[in-house]
C-alpha cells in the first residue's frame, strides 16, 4: 500500500515538472516574439563617406559591391550587417 503511493507521488511530481517546464516553453516562446529583430545592411563609400541604409537581401555580404556612388560614382560596397530591435506593433 505505502510503496504504490509512493509511486503515484513520484508520477505526480514528475507530471508536475513535466507541466512547469512546458509552461517555461510556451513563456520564452513568447518572449521571443516580442523581440523580434530585422536584420540592416548599410552601404559606405570609401570615398566621400556616402552612407545608405536599406534591408538585409540573401547574398549580402560586408564589402560586396553594391552600385555607383551618387555623389562621386566610385563602387560602393556593403560596410556593415547588423541586427535592429522592431519595436512591437
Ligand atoms: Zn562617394
């Protein structure tokens, strides 16, 4: 009698993590929807200091060549990719 009591304290505590740590699951989840970050590129002319900002497009990578300068027309390249909060909606 003691001992199957024992067990079923033992199936409760442990349905009882099991429970807990799936609650933890779904809050960091959560959490991690709220925070949800957009990846820049920003593009710097080595020449005149011309920046421009836009979003991240698969195949960027730092100093590719991205397009003619505006200001002075030398190649600018990708300077930095960085990732920014999005504030939530
Ligand atoms: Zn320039």
């Amino acid at each position: 009698m003691q001992f199957s009591e024992f067990y079923t304290l033992l199936l409760l505590m442990l349905l009882l993590f099991l429970i807990t740590s799936l609650i933890r699951t779904i809050i960091e989840r959560r959490k991690a929807k709220k925070e949800q970050y957009k990846t820049r590129t920003l593009i710097k002319c080595s020449k005149c200091g011309y920046t421009e900002e836009r979003d991240f497009q698969v195949g960027d990578y730092v100093l590719k060549p991205e397009k003619e300068c505006p200001k002075c027309k030398t190649i600018i390249r990708i300077h930095r990719i960085y990732d920014v909060k999005v504030p939530k909606k």
